[in-house]
C-alpha cells in the first residue's frame, strides 16, 4: 500500500513540474488583419470623430499605399458638414504621417508583432510613432472634398498582366448615412483622380 502511495505521489509531482515547464501558446497575428485594424483604431479613436452624427456629419477617409521603396503611405480623415448652408467651421482635415522611410504601417506593425506578438489593435495604434496633423479646411480644400458628392464610382476592368509605372492603392472611404469603400490603384478613375488633387489641395497648403 505504502508502495502504490508513494508511486502516485511521484507521477503527481512528475505532472506537476511538466505543466509548470511547458511554453505558453504563442499569439498568432494576421499581420494583414491586423494593419487594417489599426489603421481603423487610428480614425475612430481620433477626436475629430468623437460625437459623430450620421444626420449631421459625412466623414472621408483616404488610405495611400505605394508599392516603391522609396515612398511611404498617407492616411487623411475629412469631417464635412452635411448641410452646406450652415456653419462650416466643423470642416476639417487631419492628416496622419509616419516616419520617414517607415513605408507603411503594415512593416512597422510586423517589425512590433516580432518583439510582441500578443499587442491587439488597440495597443499597436497607441504604440506606433504616428503624428497626427489637425488642419483647418481652406476654401480650395471644401470645393474639392464636396465634389465627393458628385463622383461616379462604378466596377472596373482589371487589364491582366498591366504593370503601373506609379502604383499607389488608393482607398476612400465614405461614412455617413450609408457607408461606401473603393481601391484602386488606375489613375485613369475618376475618384482616384479626385483623391489625387485632394491631396496636393492640403498638402499644398500645409
């Protein structure tokens, strides 16, 4: 009996010190995923979008990725006032920067996720060096951000096997009463030519 007591303590203990020995579950991180997530967490943690009012307010966000080294990607988000006959002072512009040669958030997320691979969105969009810029809207800004209104965004043909001299993913994002999302990277399309003048109208000016 003595015997048989002393053999279970001794599994008990063996399972004890195994348990306590084995690694943690790594975090699995969708580094693709996860960009998208935090480029989100970054406009609707930003102030300008605190106390949004889908009757009251139109919110543009627009995402430039460029496939080239030696260019990094823009973020902007644009508040407009629905009706335009009223006070206009709500109209504003915030651009979001990353460092110099950091080329996109998703490289700085991958970078972060290999030292931290259990940072959530929320952590990441805190923890990476992005500097927000707060801009009044000027008059030539207000014109062309309004023409949204107006753009004609239909499908188009994807030419197979076309290589872009100048490829930038362009991404707008609508949200108000409804809520619209178009890429591209065919600067022949009119809204991607629309978010190209946008930019040089506030970086112009800025």
């Amino acid at each position: 009996m003595n015997k048989l007591r002393w053999a279970l303590l001794f599994v008990v203990i063996i399972s004890i010190l195994a348990h306590g020995q084995q690694t943690p579950a790594k975090c699995q991180s969708d580094v693709e995923a996860m960009t998208t997530a935090v480029i989100q967490e970054l406009f609707i943690k930003d102030p300008l979008y605190k106390g949004f009012d889908p009757n009251a307010d139109v919110y543009l966000r627009i995402i430039d990725e460029p496939h080239w080294d030696d260019l990094d990607d823009s973020y902007y988000q644009i508040r407009l006032v629905k009706e335009r006959g009223k006070d206009l002072s709500r109209d504003l512009v915030v651009k979001y920067t990353i460092p110099k040669g950091s080329r996109s958030i998703y490289r700085m997320i991958n970078k972060a996720l290999v030292t931290s691979p259990c940072l959530s969105a929320l952590q990441l969009a805190a923890k990476l060096p992005i500097k927000r810029t707060q801009m009044e809207m000027t008059d030539e800004v207000r014109t062309l951000a309004e023409k949204v209104f107006d753009l004609n965004v239909q499908p188009a043909h994807l030419a197979p096997n076309v290589v872009r001299l100048d490829a930038t993913m362009f991404t707008l994002e609508v949200i108000g009463d409804y809520r619209l999302r178009v890429s591209s990277d065919d600067h022949e399309l009119e809204f991607v030519r629309w978010i190209i003048d946008l930019e040089n109208a506030i970086d112009a000016k800025h």
